[in-house]
C-alpha cells in the first residue's frame, strides 16, 4: 500500500502481476478465493489500508467504529498502557473479522515498529496527542489524531512541521468540518449572500483549571497499568486510580490548560474556516466576564461564547436549541447558526432556500471524517483537518486560553504565532517534557 500510494518502486498489484504472468506458464491451476482478488464486493489486500489504533478508550472506541466499517480499512493492532483497554478492543477487532489476528501491545513504540501498518489513529489522553503523533510520523504512518492534537502552541507547530517534513497524511479529530450542517453554514457565509461577515461566534465550557495533586495509591503491576507510560511527556506524580479512569481532565499537567479545547478546537476551527482564515490567526485576545474576543486583521470580531459547564448547562446566550458546539456567523445582510443537533437557524428567512435539507444521522458523525482521511491517503490529498488548518485552529484557541490565563489583552504576531511585547504569555507557548521524552 505505501508503494502504490507514494509512487516508490510500482504497485503490489503491478508486482503480482507481472509475477503471475512469469510463473504462469509452469504452474499447475490453482484456487485462489475470491477475497483474495477483489471479487464479490471484497477490497484486495493491495487496496487495503492497513491501520493500528493507540489509546482507544471511550472516545477512541467510538471512532473505530466508521474505520471498522470501511471495507477497504484492515486494523492489525491496538495499544494501550491499561491491559483491560488493550485486551478489549483486540477482542472487538478479532471479533469485527472473524480471526485472532490483531496483536496487542503495551508500548506504542512496538507498533509503531511494524513496517506492515499504513496508518494509526491517536486517541490517547491529550498528554499523548502531539508527541504519539510525530512519533508515528517519524515512524511513516499517517496518522488520524483526537483533538486537541497537542498541549501548547509549540506542540501545533511541531506536529504540523513533521507533517510537512515527512509528507505524511494528517488529520484532526475535528470531525466538524465534515458534516453536512456544519459545512452548510459555511458554505452560506462563503457565499456572500450574508454580506460581509463581521462577527463570528464560537461556543464553549466556561474555563477551569486545577493544579492539585490527587492522593497517591498503591501503584498497579506494569502489565496491568504502566503509569510511566501513562504519564508519557507529562510530569511526575504519584498512581492515583482516577487519572487513568478519565479524571485527568481540568489537571493542568494532563489537560488542554483550562479546558477551552474541548470545543474551541472544534468552534474555534469552524470560525476560522467560516472566516477564510485557515492561514493566518487572530491578533488581539481579550478576556470578559462571559467571552474571549479575538479580533482579526480583517476587522472580523470573533467571540468566544461560555456557554456551559463542562457536563452542565448554563443558561447559553444564543443557541438553545442548536445541541453542542453551536457556533453561528453574522454579516451585514443576515446570519446563520448551527450545532449538534442538526438544525440550521437563519435569517433573513428567505436564505432558507439556499439550504439543502442537511439531517443529522447521529452515531455515524465520525464516518465522513474518517472516509476523507482514508481517501486522503490514496490520493495524497489534504483532509479537511490537515495539519495546517490544525495549526492555526489550535493555536488560536491556546492564545485564548492563555488571554483567560494570565487575565489581560494580548497581542499576536500572524506571522510567527509569537505574542508581541509580551514574555510570560511567549513562555506558555511549550511546556517542558518528562525525559526521556521530547519533540
């Protein structure tokens, strides 16, 4: 597969072909299964890619599920530091094809190894997420990586540059630039007919962070839990259960600083892309009692809207009916708003009729996502959450949690992601790695 696709050295079908036309005239007839070929709807092994999945917890197990469902997508290999996790999704995926074939392995490092894997999808704690993936970069896979994709800004622009460096194939779990309401409402403010867009807004949690420590308890056997492995880049601290059961959430150590990323990488994202954008970023963030403003070049006012607790609702301010992650884009001469739940809300009413009916199906929101990935790996195009359009998405929203942060305006170089006149605000832009761990 990576020969065909990278141009290197011919196809594996142009090989077997020109292998079985020697061989032919001396061989006795032979049966081969129609799988084998590509017959009878099946996809052949030389059109398959081969993919491993790293961290599959929840979120992670979800997104397996549109990779299972792609005929053309053969999952060899899962890994993960918890036992449980890793025995699990290997008996799903033996399961999924009827053999005992996926292996299972405690260290990413090891399956990352293997030169038969094409492709890995990262869905490790956010610690995890930049590094696995330049790792697996590095390694010569393509890599389809849960959001946020790093911790820090310095994270972004690595992960993105590795991209480039490596020509490798990336794509953000920000699974919204890929369905079809969402992409509507862009496409509205694309069009013009709302005028020249002035304000954007994008929704998110209200920010909290911690930075305690919970008590330690007793440390598992390695096999069981490798909480070195779990910490990964991350600083030390004592085993506490919790951690590993999805309670590192809001620690700063462990988390996307004060937890804008949980939508702002998904709202955030939308706004730029909505704004024509994707290449450049915000210059000013500022901090109010109920938003983040972040104003552009341009003059286009983008508005970090707190709408909810995390796990809780709050009385939103737009959106009531519009599900998670609403955003909403206004112009001179109308707007439109949408969200989770499907619905597209715009005005003036008559705009109505450049809407396609755009129904959600709920519990295939990842499939489109993940079939463009796919896609992109065959043609070499960029997915639609490259790892450009992730650099400039991500840092904008770490900017605008480093403006919650520290509590003041600041001022951002396009250019260099750099903040201006600012070096406390410039030193949160990386963090410092656990050795032996680095970028």
């Amino acid at each position: 597969m990576k020969a065909r696709r990278r141009g290197v050295g011919g196809s594996r079908r142009e090989f077997l072909k020109k292998a079985a036309a020697f061989a032919g005239a001396a061989a006795l007839p032979a049966i081969v299964p129609a799988s084998a070929l590509g017959r009878d709807g099946a996809v052949a092994p030389s059109e398959r890619i081969v993919m491993g999945g790293i961290g599959l917890g929840p979120r992670g197990s979800y997104v397996l599920g549109p990779f299972l469902d792609e005929p053309d997508v053969q999952f060899v290999a899962t890994c993960d530091v918890r036992a449980d996790r890793r025995e699990s999704i290997k008996a799903r995926i033996d399961g999924h094809y009827g053999t005992d074939g996926c292996a299972a392995y405690r260290d990413m490092r090891e399956l990352l190894a293997r030169d038969d894997i094409d492709a890995v999808l990262i869905a490790t704690g956010d610690r995890w997420h930049g590094l696995g993936s330049i790792m697996a970069m590095k390694a010569g896979k393509d890599v389809y990586s849960e959001k946020p994709c790093s911790l820090t800004i310095a994270e972004c622009e690595a992960v993105a540059d590795t991209a480039r460096r490596y020509g490798r194939v990336f794509q953000a779990g920000t699974q919204r630039r890929s369905i079809a309401n969402f992409k509507a409402a862009v496409d509205l403010a694309h069009s013009g007919k709302l005028g020249r867009i002035h304000t954007l807004h994008a929704s998110s949690y209200y920010p909290s962070v911690t930075y305690d420590w919970l008590p330690e308890e007793p440390l598992p056997d390695r096999d069981t839990i490798d909480w070195d492995l779990w910490l990964g880049p991350a600083p030390w601290r004592p085993y506490n259960s919790a951690y590993v059961n999805g309670g590192w959430r809001g620690h700063f150590d462990f988390d996307s600083g004060p937890r804008l990323l949980d939508w702002c990488a998904h709202t955030i994202d939308l706004c730029q892309w909505a704004n024509q954008t994707d290449d450049t970023l915000p210059i000013e963030y500022e901090t109010h009692e109920d938003n983040i403003t972040l104003r552009y070049a341009n003059g286009v006012t983008l508005i970090v809207d707190f709408l909810q607790e995390p796990f809780g609702n709050r009385d939103p301010h737009y959106g009531t009916s519009r599900g998670t992650c609403p955003v909403r884009f206004e112009g001179d001469e109308g707007w439109v708003e949408t969200g989770d739940s499907g619905e597209i809300a715009v005005s003036p009413e008559s705009l109505r009729s450049e809407l396609e009916p755009v129904p959600r199906l709920v519990g295939t929101e990842s499939a489109s996502h993940s079939r463009n990935f796919l896609d992109c790996i065959k043609t070499g195009a960029l997915p639609n959450a490259n790892a450009e359009v992730m650099r400039q998405s991500h840092t904008a929203s770490y900017a605008a949690a480093h403006s919650w942060l520290l509590g003041r305006k600041l001022t951002m170089d396009p250019e260099t992601a750099t903040f201006i006149n600012d070096d406390e605000a410039n030193r949160m832009r990386s963090r410092a790695m656990r050795p032996p761990w680095h970028l």
